[in-house]
C-alpha cells in the first residue's frame, strides 16, 4: 500500500468514529457513517492489517490517580541513542519513548504502580542500562490526559453525539484483581477483541469477560483509545512543553488545555516547571503560533521549555516507525515494576 495515499476522507471518519467510541459495534459505526456493517468492518481490518490504525485499552482516571507516573529526561552516550530507546520500548511499563530535540536525548513516559517501585527503577535500574549517561525525572501529581481524548474531529455534532456511550451503570470500585490484569494485557494488543476470543485465553466465560470489562469502565479504571499513523492524517511533528505557574491555576489550565485539538498529553508536576504539556503540530513552524496562543489565553503561565520531537518510539505499547505505522507491540504491563519496588 502507498503510504502517501493510504489514508483517505473515509478512512479518517472511521478512525474518529472509534476514537470517539473505540469499541462501538460495526452496526452503530456503519449507522452514523451511512455505511452497512460489512464495509466498516472491511475497511478497519484493511486499516489494520497494513497497521496504520490500532485499537488498545488504556488505564482509566481512577488507575492513573493511584498509579505512580513518571516523565523521563534521558541524556545517552554519543551514538547510543536509537539503541536506548529500542532497549526501552522493549519495557512494558515504558508506554512512550520518543527523540527530542534539546538538551537532552530521549523522553518517556514511565508508569507503576507506587512510587517505591517507580523509584526503585529510575534510582538503581534505569541509570545501569548501557548507554545511558543521567537521568532527570518528573513526577506526575495530576495526569489530567495521557494522549486519551485526542481525536482527528472530522465528524460533525451530531454524528460524535450518536456514537458516545452511554453513562455506565454504577459499579463498586475494588483494586484489580490478576484476572483483570491479565484482560488489561490481553486488550492492550487488540482494544476491540471479542468476549469469546478473550474467553479461551483468559480462561474465563465470555459473560464473565464482559462483565469485567463494563466494571473496570464503569468505576475508571481501563477506558479504551483508538490511534493511528498521525503523519499520514497530516500531523507531522510534536513538542513537548514545560510550563510553570501558580499552583492555584493548575487545574483549570489544565482543563482548558485538554479542550485544544493539539493537545496530546497534560500533567501537573511535582516541580517548579509544574505543567507538563505535549501537542501535535501539523508542521514544526506552528509550534510558534501555538506559543502564542497560550501566552495570550494564559497570561499567569511561563513557558520554560521546549523540544521538538524528532522521531516517535513507541506510543502506548505499540512501536513505529518513520511514518508513525505500528511494527511490534508489547503488551502494557503498569504492574510490571511491582516486585521490584517490595524487594
């Protein structure tokens, strides 16, 4: 498939319609898209099968508020950078990894699942892997987005409004068990798997799977996303930012920023640069109309620092390449870190 001309004007409507509602059904897809079932399912699995569009579960609200995460500074030795980061994306507890453009090399994002773990990794593991030569973390307080509510927005109103889900039932809150874990890992491949396939391999009835999937959304702790290769919907660069300001704004600059079509991901830090923000840019010059914008919607802000991404690693489990296509993935693994923050 010619990369060039692999997405077109219906492809991306798909892909939103499933970043609206990643695990709707082909019929209510197919209904507001005027399509029958039989071709959405055509077209996502042509999507799918050339990996330029993948589905994958994410950890909910409730997980990334008693998780620890952690954004990475990595600086490496003089030509080791690209073997870094593919020895990092290899790690399920990395969920991104991406080159920057800066005064440091790499930048990832890290989560486990308590901060004796999460620092056990960054103050004994992370600074004996070869080719690393320091590291710089940053603790998140408040993960208000974690590149979940992106979308390409491309469907009109009404359209988003016919696909969003209804508010699930009321659930009891409980901490995820090994089953759940196991559904967790085995989503990550395949966000939009069946209950029956899950079935076999979880060992489980797909009645049982469905209802701990409709409970682990309900209470927040898994929520689903759909993405895809960004350059080739037009997206072709990225930025990080570091923004410092009082801490009384925190949380509505943070709101506000998560309503920006750009924004990709959004964090309070533990830190005097105390808002972590990542955007999606069409073309590396539109970073500066983008400063802009936030000087002048928020004037209590102080943009401190700023690199432009060079290449993205990996992007929630999944690793691309050059165009942004998924190549390999390795399952989420939030928990892996575990063990190692009880020993």
């Amino acid at each position: 498939m010619n990369a060039s001309a692999a997405l077109r004007e219906g492809d991306l409507e798909l892909i939103d319609a499933l970043q609206v509602n990643p695990r709707a059904s082909w019929a209510d897809v197919g209904e507001v898209l005027d399509l029958d079932p039989v071709t959405v399912a055509r077209r996502w699995k042509r999507l799918s099968d050339a990996r330029l569009a993948w589905s994958t579960v994410a950890l909910g609200q409730r997980q990334l508020h008693t998780m620890s995460v952690a954004f990475l500074e990595l600086t490496c030795e003089t030509g080791a950078a690209i073997e870094v980061a593919s020895e990092l994306a290899r790690q399920p507890h990395m969920f991104t990894v991406q080159h920057v453009a800066g005064s440091y090399d790499l930048w990832t994002i890290a989560v486990a699942p308590n901060l004796n773990s999460l620092s056990e990794y960054v103050l004994h593991q992370l600074p004996r892997q070869p080719g690393i030569t320091r590291v710089r973390t940053h603790i998140a307080t408040r993960a208000f987005d974690l590149s979940m509510r992106w979308r390409l927005r491309v469907l009109n109103f009404e359209q988003v409004e016919r696909l969003r889900q209804c508010p699930a039932s009321p659930a009891t809150a409980r901490p995820m068990d090994e089953y759940d874990r196991r559904l967790f890992t085995a989503l990550s491949l395949d966000g939009r798997r069946s209950f029956t396939d899950l079935e076999a391999e979880l060992g489980m009835t797909a009645r049982t799977v469905q209802r701990r999937i409709n409970r682990l959304t309900a209470v927040g702790d898994i929520a689903f996303r759909c993405d895809l290769a960004r350059q080739l919907a037009g997206w072709h660069a990225s930025a990080v930012l570091w923004l410092e300001m009082p801490d009384d704004y925190l949380e509505s600059t943070g709101e506000q920023l998560l309503r920006w079509p750009e924004t990709r991901t959004c964090a309070a830090i533990a830190g005097p640069h105390n808002l972590l923000l990542t955007v999606g840019l069409h073309q590396v010059a539109d970073l500066h109309g983008l400063v802009t914008r936030l000087r002048t919607q928020f004037p209590h802000a102080t943009i401190v620092d700023r690199q432009i991404v060079l290449r993205q690693v990996k992007l929630y489990g999944r690793v691309l390449d050059a165009t942004g296509r998924w190549v390999s993935a390795t399952p989420l693994g939030p928990w892996a870190l575990e063990s190692t923050g009880s020993q």
